[in-house]
C-alpha cells in the first residue's frame, strides 16, 4: 500500500483535539462547565456525586424541574423478597450511562435541573404507612412543580406515585404501562393495594384513565388474573404481539390511544425476557428483549410525559450483575424521555452541581 502523503498526515493532525474540545459544542460546553462541579467520567473509583448518573443531591427544590427518588419497598410483593434494594443497586450501575443519549444526542443534565432527591424515608414498618410515605413525597414533589423519576422497589410503589400526582394535577392519566403481568387483580393476603393489583386500584380511586391506558409485553400463566384489563377496555398487548406486528405498531398504538393529554409511563424489568432480566421478582420467560423496550420508551417522545418509574429490580437475584446493567440503561431511556417532554413544553434550568 501506498504510504500516507505528509499532506494527508498534517490533515489528520488538524484534526486531533483535546481530551474534552469536541466539534459538538453543546457537548464541550457540557463538560466544560460539569467537570467543574464535580461530575467525573472516571467512574471506577470514588465519585463526588454518587447519585443517580451523577445528579447531585438535594432536597431544595427551588428551580428544579426533574426530581430521581428511590422507594425501597417490597413489603407487597407476590414472590421473594429483595426489590428494596433495587434503588441502591441503580445507582451503582448507572455509573456507567449518559450524560449523552446516544441517539437524540440530547443531555438531560442541559435540558432540565435534574436531582437525586434521595429515598422515601419510612415513618413505619407496615406496608400502608409507606404507600402514604410514597404519597406524602410524591405530593410536595408535584406542588413543588417537579416532573418525577421514581425508581423501585416493587412495582406497588407506583401507586402512592399515581395517587399524589392526580391529586395534584387534579386529574386522571393515561398510562403507557411496560411490563409481563397487568397488575390488575383482586385482593390478594389481604392487601388491597399489592404488586399485582395497582392498576385495578388506582383505575377504582379515579387515578388513571382505562381507555387511556396501554399495557405491553403481557404474557406467562397469571394471564387469567387479567379479566379487570380487558373489561375496563384497556388495550393489552401481548409479547408474542410484540414480535409478530414490531415494536413500530406498539408505538403507534400508543400515539394513537394515549393521545397528547397527560401521560405517566411505568416500567416493570420484569417486561424483560428471563434470560435477561432474572434479577427481578416475578421473571418470566418469552418476553420483551432490551432493545425492544427502548424502541418503545424511545418512540413515546412527542407525548406529554408527566412521570415515570421503573420497578422489580430484584438484585438478591441478580448473581452476576447482568439485571442491574440492563435496568440501568433503561433508567436512562426514561429520565431523558421525561427530559425532553419537559423541556419541550416549558423553560427549563440547567443541572448545577454545585
């Protein structure tokens, strides 16, 4: 082969930058003003801001529009303990995702104020009084006007989400609802509220909107439990649907039902095939793949996102770490879908980490 011309070679010489002097100026400007404050992309070690992708922790909510909280619960759980931990174990890995995404090539942390706001403290050890616990923050996170990112913990903690989030905006959402199971059964043990009845509540408590309501990846041998779903006129698609019609028409199903009105979108890991996902409570075989649910989160810009969550990281069961990794990087996918509702339908700070 021919040896590269000295003109060829100072060429690519010109274009040699610093570690940080990007082409991309909005991700220069980023970093330029991040790094400063703290945000390191070394994450092996020691990090300055441990939280969630690295937003800084605070309580003070003046001038913040997106709030990242953990509710470590798993007392209403139908299955094995250990969702309480999923908060922790999302943090740990979300060391290792963003700041950019990398397909709208938006910064969330440039988008929106965004803070780790921390965990839902308990005031009790019964599964009711941390539901209100869930609520009571939700609710001073909403009048506070800040869109929230809640991550579980099982998924009963999207209920407390749901009931402060209707009080406030004085409303009933539609839901984009991710997941193997409906979660609309009956009274289960005695708990009206569980894992697997919150959207059958939280439809009877006026919360949400059936007819607004998509529920996807559904599938495995609890679907007799799901009569509520169907009756109530919620659209249900299966996971074998998933695969047979493309995650193109799930995405249009959802424009189409969801409409531009308010929306919360919850996310059960448990959507994941179980050789993906057996790091979560209830795992389920013949299910969503990763890159489905993304194309899926990712297809949801353009609606009125209001909140999200993301449950049923289960991390006793997770030997390896694979669950956490994967749960990680959809975590991502929701904060910067929120971000861009968010921004596209109000001004907005930036992330200021100091």
């Amino acid at each position: 082969m021919t040896k590269v011309t000295s003109s060829q070679l100072q060429k690519y010489k010109d274009l040699d930058r610093a570690a940080f002097d990007f082409a991309n100026t909005t991700v220069s400007a980023f970093f330029e003003r991040a790094l400063a404050q703290g945000y390191n992309l070394d994450t092996n070690g020691f990090l300055q801001h441990p939280g969630f992708f690295q937003a800084p922790h605070r309580v003070d909510l003046a001038g913040v529009d997106i709030v990242m909280l953990g509710s470590p619960l798993d007392l209403g759980a139908i299955g094995l303990s250990g969702a309480r931990h999923g908060p922790k174990s999302i943090r740990e890995s979300s060391r290792n995702y963003g700041p950019v995404h990398d397909v709208t090539g938006n910064i969330p942390f440039e988008q929106c104020s965004i803070v780790d706001y921390g965990d839902v403290e308990w005031s009790a050890t019964d599964l009711q009084s941390r539901l209100d616990n869930i609520y009571t923050t939700c609710r001073q996170l909403a009048l506070a006007g800040c869109a929230t990112l809640n991550c579980g913990g099982e998924h009963t903690t999207s209920f407390g989400v749901l009931k402060a989030l209707s009080e406030v905006h004085d409303d009933s959402f539609g839901v984009i609802h991710i997941d193997a199971h409906c979660d609309t059964m009956a009274v289960w043990g005695g708990d009206t509220v569980n894992d697997g009845s919150i959207f059958r509540q939280a439809v009877l408590e006026g919360f949400i909107d059936p007819l607004r309501t998509v529920q996807v990846g559904i599938r495995g041998r609890a679907n007799f439990l799901w009569e509520f779903s169907h009756d109530t006129g919620m659209t249900v698609i299966s996971a074998d649907e998933v695969f047979e019609k493309g995650t193109q028409y799930v995405i249009d199903k959802i424009h189409d039902i969801v409409g531009q009105e308010k929306t919360y979108l919850s996310l059960d890991v448990d959507s994941l095939d179980s050789s993906y996902m057996m790091g979560t409570t209830g795992p389920e075989p013949f299910g969503l793949n990763p890159r489905q649910v993304r194309d899926i989160i990712l297809g949801a810009r353009g609606l009125h996102i209001i909140g999200a969550d993301m449950v049923e990281l289960n991390p006793l069961r997770d030997t390896d770490g694979q669950s956490s990794h994967v749960a990680a990087a959809l975590f991502f996918e929701l904060l910067c879908l929120l971000s861009d509702s968010r921004a596209a339908r109000q001004s907005c700070g930036t992330t200021q980490w100091s």
